[in-house]
C-alpha cells in the first residue's frame, strides 16, 4: 500500500520542487522508497510544463540532489488519491483547504515547517522567486530541517496501516 505526498508552493518552480527531492532522498536513505510516492505542484499553473526555477536547480546539485522536475498544477481531484499535502506557507494552506471538498481532504494538508519543531511560530517557507541565491539556500534549510519530523510522521502512518 502506497503512500503518497505532494508538495505545493506557488507555481511549483522553486519550494515545492525543491521539497520534493530533499523528502525523496530521505525516503530513500531510510530504504522507503518503494512505499513512499512523492511529488509536488503548484497552487497555480503559470509554469506548468516548464522545469524548475535554475537557482533551485543549482541548489539541489551543489548538495547533492535530484533535480529533474515538469511544474503542473495542483487539481482539487487529485485529493482522494494523496495521503498528505504539504503547503510551503499559509497562503497556501488556505487556498488548498478550500480545494478540498471533504473535511476529511483538507485534514491532509498541513504545512511543511509544522514538522520542524525549531520553527516555532514560523511555519511559512519564504518565497526566494524575487530575491537572490542566498533565499533558495534558506529554503533548502528549511525544507531539510522539517524533513526529519515529515518522515517520522509518514513512518508512524505506515506502521499504522501494517496488520
């Protein structure tokens, strides 16, 4: 039994891609990979088709990642199929809350830095878009230090569902 997590930022070129590949290779490291699908998308379909930002490109290479990725658009039909939807910030936590057509769909979206508990109040991965090389770099940080916390949850949820 698969399960399966999608990450969403805004046009699906920077957070949630970058996100995406940091929690692959974690799953992978914990030899998790074949029960744990991970992907990502965007709450907007500006980028759709197009790859990732090449700042987060070169971020993820430099620290030895993945970094293939097509950007595509986050469809609220999407919801039954995914365990957990992460959100990169509180914009979108609330816009993908009102996808979902269930409370038991938006209860599976949760923000990212909510597993990270150094974050405290801080639950929002900032946007880097419009600044410099050193906010793709703050955001690897975050993606990594909530990642930990995100895999001990999907860890919990899978031993859950074992009989």
């Amino acid at each position: 039994m698969t399960y399966r997590v999608c990450f969403v930022c805004t046009g699906n070129i920077c957070r949630s891609p970058m996100a995406e590949h940091v929690f692959r290779r974690q799953v992978d490291d914990a030899g998790l990979g074949a029960l744990v699908e991970i992907d990502s998308a965007g709450t907007g379909g500006w980028h759709e088709g197009d790859g990732a930002d090449h700042r987060t490109v070169a971020v993820l290479d430099e620290n030895g990642y993945s970094s293939a990725h097509t950007a595509r658009k986050f469809r609220a039909s999407w919801f039954p199929a995914l365990d957990l939807v992460i959100a990169l910030d509180e914009g979108h936590l609330r816009e993908l809350r009102e996808l979902a057509r269930t409370p038991e769909e938006a209860a599976r979206v949760r923000l990212l830095r909510s597993y990270d508990p150094a974050a405290g109040d801080a639950l929002d991965v900032p946007d880097p878009y419009y600044g410099g090389r050193e906010g793709f770099e703050e955001c690897l940080e975050m993606v990594e230090a909530a990642s930990d916390g995100l895999l001990a949850a999907v860890r919990r949820e899978l031993k859950e569902r074992t009989p």
